[in-house]
C-alpha cells in the first residue's frame, strides 16, 4: 500500500499524472502489492492493514468515506455497508440482500444512476402510448402515422435508460474492466437490435430494402460520431464547467483513438475503392458492387478479429493496468461515498431488469423501423434520420452514464464509456449486421456516402488531437458539440439517393 501519492497539481508529465490524481486519493492498493497482514479491532470487526483499523475508529458519521472494514467478528468478508460480501461478488456491488424484492427493485429502478436518468424515467408513458398506437393501427386501420413514430422514438429513450442502468448495476458486481466492458456491451444491445431490425425488415420486404440499408449505413457512422463529437463534447463541457481543467490517463485516450483511427479506416476502405473507379472503364458498376459487397464481407471478418484483439488486450494481457486506473479514477468522485451508500440490486433483480428492459427496446426497434418510412415520404432524408435521428435514441444511457461520470470527475471511466461504444460500433455491431445481412442474402456493404465516410475521419482526427494532451476543458466540449450541429444540419438538407444510384450491391441485388 502506497499513501498520500498526490503530486503537485501543476505537474504535467505522464508519470506525475499516473500518481496524482486529487488531495482526496490518500490510499491507493496495487493489485502487485505484498500480502496484507489482519488485525483485530476493538469494534469486533478484523481488519487487513493498520491504516484501515485506523480509519475504523474515526467517527462514522454516515458521510465518511473512508471507513473500510473488510471481515467481520465471525470472518466473512463484509463491504462498506456491512454487507456479507457473496462469493464471486465485487464488493461495490454487493446489496445485502438475495433473490427478488419486486417493490424494492422498482424503486430503485425508478431511482435509476443519476438525477438526470431519474427524470427520464417519466417518460415510460411514452413507451405505451407507442406500443397501443401501433397494435391499435395493425388491428384497425392498417395505417401508421409519424405520430407512432414520435412516441416509439421518445419512449426507446425510458427502455434504453433501464437497460444501461440495469447493466451498471450488473457491472458493479464483477471486477472494474470486465464491468467498463459489459456496460458498454449493453449500452450497445439497443444499436443491435436496431440493426437486426432494420436488416430482417429489408430481407422480409424488397420495398424497403434501398431505405433500410441507407438507414444502416448512416447510422453506424452516426453512432460514431454521436459518441466522438456530441457525448465526448457535452463530457468536456459538463465537467469543464465543473472542474477548470480534468485530466485523464494516455492509456485511455491514445489507446482509444489510435484504434479508432484505424477502425474508421478500416470501415471507409470499400467507399475509397468504389468513389476511386466509378466513371472510370476499368470495371463497369455492376463489376463494382459485387466487388464492394465482397470486400465488404472480408472487412467485417477483419473487423470483428480486431475486436477479439481489443478485448483481450484490455481485460486480460493488460487487465492489471486499466484496473489501477479505474480504481484511482474512483477516488476523484467527490460524492462516491453517497453513490456507495445508495441500495443496489440483486443478481437477479439486475437480470430481470434487463429482460425487461430488453423487451421494450425491442418492440420500440420494430414500431420505429416499421414507421421510418412515413417520415422519409414526408420529407426527412435517410441521412438524417440515419445519420442523426436513430444513434441519438441508440446511444442514450451511454451519454448519460458518461455526462454523469465527466460531473464527478472521473474522466477515464467517461473516456472508457464513449470510446468503448464507439469501437464497439465499428468492430462488432458493423461486422455482425454485414454478416447476418450475408447470410440472409441481404447486400449490405460498407460502400458509405462519400460525405458520409469524409466527415467520420474528420471527426476521428479532431478528436484525436483534443485527446493527445491528456487535458480537456469546457471549450474543446464546445467546439465538440458545435462541430456536430453542423453535421447534423448539412443532414438535414442532404438528398436522397435515386433509385438508379443506389450505393454497394442493393442495386445489383434488385
């Protein structure tokens, strides 16, 4: 154990920055560090090192933080609420408490992670006003109007909400980099399921086939850039508010971006090829698509070994190494000791939770997809609602988990969040949609627009260099945020490919 590792705050190097993180972090324990000897208290409790006997004796008067007992009179492993720890359980994550409590369960559902997710759980009226609106219409009138779209697009943002809450709690229970990784996992389940969606509809129906895939394409490059430029953006302004000036690890930030650099590469190589020899005699346009949709197939299997890769290399080959981080990251929320005195939910409470929300998702994916096309005959462009409209409904608990974490300074838990989601969206959910589309015999390729595929490795870049000083402020979240208002207004007025330009192989296909 190493106390009082606080630097200097004016020291800038890397290694300063990987010891200090803020006057509030006085203990820090390395995974590497010797065994811990146990001594007994005169509170009953036994405790592994003298500073935590310490801490024990100083008065607990319910804001105290730094009162860590860690095995009781009778030697079972106890949490900072006293809880008998469950074997296999972290301890952050314990509730005390076994099986289901349906009322319990339901008030801190509603409770949800942050202030601003509680408020957003008004919105559940939203979510069945939909689902009547849209059986009602199958039953009666055959019809579906943009108002049942509005109300499935308002109230995917409820059943997006309990799905990531009911993931973070599912994540405390389980070590802090698998937690990061399975909490990102879920925040990406609402993106999969609107791809899967989107793709059976387009196999299912040939009338909504151009339609669904443009809605596809824009959309995975939409998530990405909903995550780089809007979340990250509103991250560096919430907390820049907050907080002069926030620091984060180059472990996070430069491992991030260089290996979204080389995903978003590696997702517009199929649109380089095709712009590079359209109008050109060496292979005509049918030539082309077949030649992109196969590229295409190659890129996803790539694509998805790349993710295996990342996977491995952050929560296995270099697991040690992010779990110090995101430990010290811990110590900078002011207010942790309030998040750790809030009930959590059970194993199984976190599990039906997610099959709930799971199943509103669901049905939310198909009454919008099924309604996307009342609002492009009205006027909206598959850009835009691609591009902009789906990943800001997708992507909900992310930002807000993420904007949470960038107020309570810890900005490498928000650094792992909004990067996380976005690799993932490159490596897995893009290979997985390409690949169910090949084996239903949908041709979906990776042939974006051209505008598009530019402004994503723009985004990319700019990002990357807000992120190589290892520093942010309110004023890069500003130009952050700036950056995509102006895409999300040149989506607005960008028009529809015709039926005859249709991009990749849906154009062979029919």
């Amino acid at each position: 154990m190493a106390e009082n590792l606080a630097v200097p705050g004016d020291a800038r190097g890397r290694e300063g920055r990987q010891l200090s993180w803020s006057g509030r972090a006085k203990v820090f324990r390395r995974r590497d560090a010797p065994a811990p000897t146990r001594s007994t208290s005169h509170d009953g409790n036994i405790y592994t090192n003298p500073h935590d006997q310490e801490k024990a004796n100083e008065p607990d008067d319910g804001t105290n933080p730094n009162k860590l007992p860690v095995y009781n009179a009778h030697g079972h492993r106890v949490n900072h609420q006293g809880h008998r720890v469950t074997k296999g359980i972290h301890p952050d994550g314990e509730s005390g408490r076994r099986w289901i409590h349906p009322g319990h369960m339901v008030k801190i559902c509603w409770r949800s992670a942050s202030l601003t997710s509680k408020w957003v759980n008004v919105l559940w009226p939203f979510t069945i006003a939909a689902m009547v609106l849209y059986f009602a219409d199958i039953g009666k009138f055959g019809t579906r109007s943009v108002l049942t779209f509005a109300f499935a697009y308002i109230g995917m943002v409820p059943a997006a909400n309990l799905v990531g809450f009911a993931g973070q709690e599912l994540a405390r229970k389980i070590p802090k980099v698998w937690g990061v990784l399975l909490e990102t996992t879920f925040g990406s389940i609402v993106e999969i399921i609107l791809f899967m969606v989107l793709i059976t509809r387009a196999h299912n129906d040939a009338s909504s086939l151009l339609v669904n895939l443009q809605v596809i394409r824009a959309a995975i490059l939409g998530s990405i850039l909903a995550n780089l430029l809007l979340c990250l953006g509103l991250c560096f302004f919430v907390g820049g508010i907050y907080h002069p000036q926030q620091t984060f690890h180059d472990a996070i930030s430069e491992v991030g971006s260089n290996l979204m650099l080389v995903a978003g590469f590696g997702l517009v190589i199929p649109t380089i090829y095709y712009n590079s020899l359209t109008g050109t005699t060496r292979a005509s346009t049918d030539d082309l698509s077949r030649a992109v949709l196969k590229i295409s197939h190659a890129t996803a299997i790539i694509l998805l070994a790349a993710f295996i890769v990342y996977v491995w290399f952050q929560a296995k080959s270099h697991h040690g190494l992010y779990e110090d981080i995101l430990e010290q990251d811990e110590l900078r929320d002011h207010d942790r000791h309030k998040d750790l005195a809030k009930d959590k939910l059970t194993l199984s409470e976190s599990i039906l939770a997610l099959a709930i929300g799971l199943t509103f998702v669901s049905f939310m994916a198909v009454i919008l997809v099924d309604n996307i096309h009342y609002i492009v005959e009205r006027g909206v462009s598959d850009a835009f609602v691609g591009l902009i409209l789906v990943p800001l409904v997708e992507k909900v608990s992310e930002h807000l988990t993420a904007i949470d974490e960038a107020y309570d300074n810890q900005m490498n838990f928000a650094l792992s969040h909004i990067l996380g989601a976005s690799i993932q969206t490159a490596l897995l959910n893009t290979p997985l949609v390409v690949i169910v589309g090949w084996g239903l015999g949908v041709p979906l390729d990776l042939n974006f627009e051209l505008f598009d595929a530019v402004v994503i490795i723009m985004a990319i870049i700019v990002v990357g260099n807000f992120l190589r000083d290892e520093k942010s402020d309110y004023l890069e979240g500003a130009l952050s945020v700036f950056v995509y208002l102006l895409i999300a207004i040149t989506a607005w007025y960008y028009p529809n490919p015709d039926l005859g330009e249709a991009s990749g192989g849906e154009s062979a296909h029919r």
